[in-house]
C-alpha cells in the first residue's frame, strides 16, 4: 500500500478529522452497513485510526510482564528501572505507543517458561498477577483493571486501556483446581490449557500426544472454567484438545494467538475443519503476528501474512469470530522479523484491510465486538452453571489415577 508509514506515537492526522469522520453515519453504527467503509477524502491508515478511535483493538496477548521481569524486575518505582508513561526502548510495548496503536483493550499474558513446574510455576504466575495490579494503580489514568464485559466497556468509555489477566499455559494452575479458583479471584480471565509442552490432562500441539486431547480430570478443568467464568484458551492446543474441548464445553473459547493452518502450516495453527465448529461455539480465533505461525518459511512476515490469515478465517470461520491476538514482547528471538514492529502499528494492518474491502462491521467486530461478546457469553454461561454446579473438589489423583510421571 503506497500511503502505509510507520505508526508514530501521536496520530499525525489530527483529532479534528477522526472526530469529522466519527460523525458520519457509518461511522455511528456499525450495523447499518454490511458494504465497504465509505470513501472519506483521506488516506486507509487515516481511515484506520478514525474506526479504532470508536471501536479500539481488544489484543489477546502481550507479554509485556514477564518482559519486564526478565530485563529489570517487577519494580514500579518512577524512573528507577522503566517508565512506560515516557516510552520504553527495551520491549514493544509502552503507554503512548498503546494509544497510537488504537488499543483499547490488552489480555496481559502470564508467561511461565515450561522448565518452571509445580509451585515455581504457580509461584512466577502469582507474581506477574500482583505485577500487573501494581502497573494499573502506578497508571490510573490509562490503564483500568477489567474483570467483566461491563468493565471492559467502561474502560473505553472513559478513553482508558482495559487491562485483563491472562495465563499462558495450563501447567501454571499444578493440576488442582483450588489454584484455578484463585487465580480467577485474583483477576485471571483466561487460561490457555497448553503451552510448548503437554500439561499431565491435555496434550499440546508440539509435544507427543498423551491424553488424546482431555483426560478426565482435563474435562473437569473445562467444567470448573464454564463455572467460573473463565474463558478457555485453546492457543497452541493438538487439534485433538481442540475438539474434545469444543465438544465439552458450554461457554465461548478462545484462541489468544494463533493462525489459519491452510495459509501456513505450523502445527500450533488451528485447522479448517476446527475453524467450521467456532460458530456454533461462539468463541473467537485472534490471529497472532509471529512470523513462524504466519509464513510456511518462518522467515520475516509481512502485514498482507497477517491480513491473509484473517481473510481465511473470516472465510471459514465467520467475520463474528475473529480476532487479533499479536504476541508483543512474548518472544524477543523473533522481534526483528515482525510483521509491525510494536503495539503502534495496529492502524496498518486495519489499513490493510480496508484496502481489502472488509466492511465497517466485520472491522469492528474483529477489533472490538467479538471479544466483548464472547466474554459476555462465558459470563452468562456462568451464571447458569453456578446455579447447579458447587466448586469442584475433584484432584488429577482421583480422576486419572496419579499424575503421570514427569509432570511438566
């Protein structure tokens, strides 16, 4: 695209023009129209940020805490390790970048490396939780603490970043559902059930199948997350998992960051015949920006990678159930081959498909909508299942018979 700069940190077309073009009926209601965005006199990135400015991305996953834990510490006092308000050199991720970027809503990923087990990995997960609490009260003016649909939505409408907690594995909960419950009382609104390696009750999509997808007690966590209300991820999952999972379960998944398996390979990529179940699902597949899930070759992507996959998955999957989940500062060995270089750069890609055609409400709903409703949905489920379902007790003892051995 021959007008596509990189994002700066302020916008250079001006408030005036966003909010001009925010007025135009289009732009008002993203139900009126299923055609083409209407042709403002301005550039598609112009036109980008005007459609993030009333519908902002909701990412599913940035590593932004471990990052910080691995470079400095989680130590918040003003000017002694980082200061995200003033802008950070070290990770793709800061204050003014998020807001250049038209980001509205940020699952925090709770990284914790697969060589971390047992209490470490429960021990590194309720650190980064407590890290995070701490980065929205030290930013309160930008940053909001989001727990539900509602809070996520009043976060936009007073121009703050919804924050909310994510895990990235399931080996962070140890097998026990007592740890599960208190991660959600800590904030926690999803839990991914693998990561690079098979939990002991769900096999991972690079690891030697062991389960079969869920063991029994795999079942049980996806029960007691319907409960809960927490959304179950199912990012880097064998497509086994994926399928037991989604003919389990009762509320929404997620896919925190993945990609289409028909445009590129990789095993962590979620197949067609996977893609076909989301819509009776409900659930939301949030398309990653790491270059070895959206090329065959692994080598540097480019934002037209990123908008192919999301094409394929508006194809199979419908335009109500996708999303971005880009993976900033989650793997720092694969930065430099990044489609975007950093949290700013979500109005090219938005260009980029705008320049595709992609309509005004398949746009908001894959920057905004789905994950809204989708949350929405694990909350109503909840509800529901609470009125009949107590707090499970059950152990991967009792259920599988033992841990298996070498638990990871």
């Amino acid at each position: 695209m021959a007008d596509l700069a990189p994002a700066e940190p302020t916008d250079p077309t001006g408030a005036p023009e966003i909010s001009g073009a925010l007025d135009s009926p289009e732009f008002a209601d993203p139900d009126r129209t299923a055609g083409p965005l209407p042709l403002i006199p301005r550039g598609p990135v112009a036109r980008a940020r005007a459609l993030l400015a009333a519908h902002p991305v909701v990412d599913g996953c940035n590593g932004l805490p471990w990052a910080l834990r691995r470079r400095t510490g989680h130590d918040l006092t003003p000017g002694h390790h980082f200061d995200l308000d003033q802008g950070e050199t070290g990770v793709r991720t800061d204050l003014p970048r998020l807001r250049a970027g038209g980001v509205g809503g940020q699952f925090w990923s709770l990284q914790v490396p697969a060589e971390l087990t047992g209490e470490a990995a429960v021990s590194a997960t309720l650190e980064q939780i407590d890290f995070v609490h701490a980065l929205v009260r030290a930013y309160p003016d930008t940053l909001h603490l989001a727990l539900t649909a509602d809070d996520m939505a009043e976060a936009r409408n007073g121009g703050r970043i919804a924050s909310l907690l994510g895990s990235a594995g399931g080996h962070a909960i140890d097998s026990s559902l007592g740890v599960l419950r208190c991660f959600h009382r800590l904030g926690v609104r999803s839990l991914a059930l693998t990561a690079d390696r098979n939990t002991p009750w769900a096999d991972s999509a690079t690891d030697a199948p062991r389960a079969g997808g869920l063991t029994v007690f795999g079942e049980e966590v996806v029960r007691e997350m319907n409960r809960l209300g927490m959304l179950i991820d199912l990012s880097w999952c064998s497509a086994d998992t994926m399928r037991h999972t989604l003919a389990l379960t009762r509320a929404p998944v997620i896919w925190t960051r993945t990609a289409a398996c028909a445009v590129s390979g990789h095993p962590r990529n979620v197949p067609d015949e996977v893609l076909s179940l989301v819509p009776r699902n409900g659930g939301v597949c949030m398309v990653t920006f790491a270059p070895e899930q959206l090329t065959d070759g692994g080598g540097p992507a480019g934002v037209q990678d990123i908008a192919d996959h999301l094409d394929h998955l508006r194809t199979v999957a419908g335009p109500d159930h996708i999303g971005l989940g880009a993976g900033f500062d989650t793997d720092p060995a694969t930065a430099h081959r990044s489609p975007l270089p950093d949290v700013a750069g979500y109005p090219l890609l938005i260009a980029e498909l705008i320049d595709r055609g992609w309509s005004f409400h398949d746009l908001a709903a894959l920057t905004w909508g789905n994950v809204l409703r989708a949350l929405r949905g694990v909350e109503s489920v909840a509800r529901s299942v609470r009125g009949r379902r107590s707090p499970s007790t059950a152990t991967i003892e009792r259920l599988d018979g033992g841990r298996p051995d070498g638990e990871r």
